[in-house]
C-alpha cells in the first residue's frame, strides 16, 4: 500500500510541475516577458513555498529547530545536488584562481554559521 502512495504523489508532483511550468510560459507569453524572467521568479518562487510554510509552521509550533534544519538543509542540498547534476550532465572547468575564490568565500561563510550555531546565537 505504501508503494501506491509513492507511485502516486510521484505522479501528483510531476503532474504539478509539468502544470506549474506550462502555465509559466502561457504567463511570460501573455505578458510579453521573457520565458527566463518567469522562470526564475514564478516557478523559483513556487518551488521555494513548501519550504517557507514549513519552517514557518516550524516557527509558530515553537520548534525554531526544525525551521533552521529546513534552510541548512535545503542550501546544502540545492548546492550539492545542483552543482552535482550540472558537473554530471556537462564538466565545467574553472580556474583556479576562481576555485580559490569561491572556496574561500563558502568556507568563511560555513565557518561564520558554525560559528553562531556553536555559541546558540541561531
């Protein structure tokens, strides 16, 4: 029974998005707007809800933990995962004056967050 349930919020959230993108598109058309500037701003905002209403929700229950779990845990996986399917469909290469960089600024940024989570300033 529980496969039934997967298979079947697989299909509603497919169904979803195929939805949420073609009305993206019908939209920018409508308005004369480039299908890229609905793209990052509609369909971003759409896929960011679920999230935004969870640690609100998160918040207003009183558990700030969860709300902070979702956010840490969402930056890391939009990170990993897109970065990560980006470098699978198509290496990018980088300099490594770049590399150094970015890696500098994601590790101070890192260090900053452990940081105020280590003193309970989050």
């Amino acid at each position: 029974m529980d496969f039934l349930y997967i298979a079947l919020g697989l299909a509603v959230l497919l169904g979803g998005g195929e939805f949420l993108v073609s009305g993206a598109v019908a939209l920018a058309r409508r308005l004369g707007l480039s299908p890229m500037v609905i793209g990052l701003t509609l369909v971003g905002f759409g896929t960011s809800v679920p999230e935004l209403l969870t640690s609100l929700r998160a918040a207003f229950q009183g558990a700030p933990d969860i709300a902070l779990g979702n956010v840490v845990g969402s930056n890391i996986a939009n990170i990993l995962l897109i970065l990560g399917a980006a470098g699978l469909i198509m290496p990018f290469a980088c300099g490594a004056r770049e590399l150094v960089k970015d890696g500098l600024v994601l590790a101070i940024g890192t260090g900053a967050f452990m940081a105020l989570a280590m003193r309970g300033a989050i």
